[in-house]
C-alpha cells in the first residue's frame, strides 16, 4: 500500500547514447524505429535528485523544478507526466503527489536532463507507492515519459530493445555491460553552452521523421552499428568503439541537418572539438578517442583513463581561449538509487504548508 505524508527521495544521472534514438513509430508509446545503447554517467558528476510525497490532501499532482513550480498543464510536461497515472495504475492506487526535483547540471540543453529526471522520479514514486516494480517494468514506464529515460534506469552499458510489439511491452531496456566491466573508461563531458535550446528534441525527432527521406534508411544502419558496439565494448577496443561512436553522431546530426527547416544543434565549438578529436588521433597514430553528440552542441569525449591525460590537454587550450565553459569527467555509473539521508530531500515545510496544509 502507497505510504502517505512521507517523503521518498531518489537519485539518478543521465546517459550519454553511444548509438542514438531519434525518431518513434508511435508517438503516444514512445517507441523507437531502432535499437539504442547508452553509458550511463557517474551520480558523482551529473545527477538529477527527486523527492516524492503522496497526500490525500492533494486534489492533483504538484510539481517543482529547480525549486520552482511547474504548470502540469503544459502540453509537453502534461505529455511526459502521464506517466504518473501509469504509476498509480501500476501501484492500484489513486494517491496525488507532491514533487520536487533538481537537476545538477544544465536542462533542456542536449545533456539528457529529461532522461535523468524522468527515470529519478519514476524510481522514486515506485518507492512512495509501494508498487514493487521490476528495472524492466520501470523502464517501460520511464520510456513514456522520455525514451531515453528508459535506458536511465540501469547503471553500466545499457541497450533499449525496440521491440516490435504494438503495445510496447518488449520495449524495453536492459544492461548490457555492468559499470565495472570496464572501469577504465572515461566520458569528457564538454559544456560549450548552458543555454536551453529553440528545438526540443522530441520536436525535432519528429521533424526529421515526417520531412526527411534519407531516414528511411536510418533504422537499419544504427542496428548494424549496434551490433558492432557491443562487440568494440566487449572486447574493451577503444579504438574501435571510438570510431562506432563517432560515426553513429555524425550519421545523426547530418540526418537534423538534412530535415527540412533544417535543424541545427552544433555549434562553432562543437565543430572545433570534431577537429581537435581527429587531430589528436592523427598525431598518435591510432584512435584513442571519440566524439558523440546528443541534440545539443555539448560534446562527451570518450576515452580510457592510460589516455586521459592527452584528451585533457587538449581540452585544456579550449577551455583558456574561453570557447568550452567547463568540463566534467565521469567514469561508467550505476543506476538509481534510494537517499536515505532526510537532509537529501527537496520538499520544503514552505510546499507542505501551501499544498498539503
């Protein structure tokens, strides 16, 4: 049974996709034309935290972001929150939440902050409700929410399965690798601008969907370049999966270019860190790193701890001439998890009083 007037608090972090999703055959489901594997980040470096509250005080669902309140009304956030009646069906339950969270980097800026929020929240109203959900059945939930949630769910190396059923109940994600089969890799998280961007991606997504016919192939170009992924990781070939990863983000973003009105998410700097990543490839001699962009201008660079040092340097003349902001080095990172600290919670006494009473 749900617990009332307590609160539950989560953590989660976001994932950067080594092959993509972009584009869904149902849009109410949110299921993927293909298959999409990601890295899931350390908690340490990015994070999102949520609290959870269930009132039979509460007449509808309240929610805040950063500290501020949300309009449910919204029709994007209306869309992604529908996952909260999915919870509650799932938990037989009719309870009303009150929810905060925060994101501990930038949101709505190609950082993959709608991923981590959903899969935090999902995470954490499943505690408050007492649902005892499986991963896999969170994950089919989050994926409702924000598909890319879905692969939030699991810490390590982790695949969404696209499925094929039409009710999407083989849409679902699960881990391929565990964050500690191969510690040594690195993701050189490269903020170039914090700025929310004009293109949401699940507008954009759909955009190239609807207008661009170099798509029709997409699909089946990503499940090759997957398969290929999981065999580089396997067999910890950096080189390889650098080159993999590279490719699958210039396949993508020349897809967006491509779509008509063209969408843009690169920016002059993202193009500059492309060149530098070849350039420092070249002038060792082999690959030992890569480059992979999500729909922003934000790079992760990917490489292992033995060649971090040069992948640092190089990052270092970027951030002094002032073009990258900052830059965060997270290692392969676990999955959600439960805060049992109090002082952890975002629920103030302030949202209590004005809400519950």
């Amino acid at each position: 049974m749900p617990i009332l007037d307590r609160i539950f608090t989560a953590q989660g972090s976001p994932n950067i996709a080594f092959v993509k999703y972009w584009g869904k055959r149902d849009e109410r489901l949110i299921l993927p034309y293909n298959s999409s594997i990601s890295m899931t980040l350390d908690h340490a470096v990015l994070r999102t935290v949520t609290s959870v509250m269930l009132s039979e005080a509460l007449d509808e669902d309240v929610f805040y972001l950063g500290g501020k309140p949300q309009d449910l009304g919204d029709r994007e956030l209306k869309e992604r929150m529908q996952i909260l009646e999915i919870l509650r069906k799932a938990a037989g339950s009719d309870a009303r939440m009150l929810i905060a969270s925060h994101n501990h980097f930038p949101t709505a800026s190609g950082m993959a902050s709608s991923a981590s929020g959903i899969a935090t929240l999902v995470y954490a109203a499943n505690a408050a409700l007492q649902a005892g959900l499986n991963a896999e059945s969170m994950s089919i939930i989050a994926r409702q929410g924000s598909g890319s949630a879905c692969r939030s769910m699991l810490g390590g190396i982790v695949m969404w399965r696209k499925g094929t059923r039409a009710d999407g109940s083989d849409s679902y994600a699960q881990q391929l690798f565990a964050e500690d089969y191969w510690p040594e890799v690195v993701d050189n998280i490269v903020v170039v601008s914090q700025s929310k961007k004009k293109v949401s991606s699940r507008a954009g997504m759909k955009q190239t969907a609807d207008t661009n016919p170099l798509f029709r192939s997409r699909p089946e170009s990503a499940e090759a370049r997957a398969r290929n992924l999981i065999e580089a990781y396997k067999n910890r070939d950096m080189g390889k999966l650098a080159q993999i990863i590279m490719a699958e983000s210039n396949e993508m973003h020349a897809l967006m270019l491509s779509t008509v009105p063209s969408i843009r998410y690169l920016n002059t700097a993202s193009y500059a860190l492309m060149d530098a990543v070849e350039q420092l490839n070249m002038s060792v001699g082999e690959t030992i790193c890569g480059y992979t962009f999500d729909a922003g201008p934000n790079a992760n660079i990917i490489t292992t701890q033995e060649h971090q040092p040069k992948v640092s340097k190089m990052l270092k003349e970027f951030l002094e001439d002032g073009s990258v902001q900052y830059v965060k080095t997270s290692k392969v990172g676990s999955g959600p998890k439960m805060l049992d600290d109090p002082h952890a919670a975002l629920i103030t006494k302030d949202m209590v009083k004005e809400h519950i009473g």
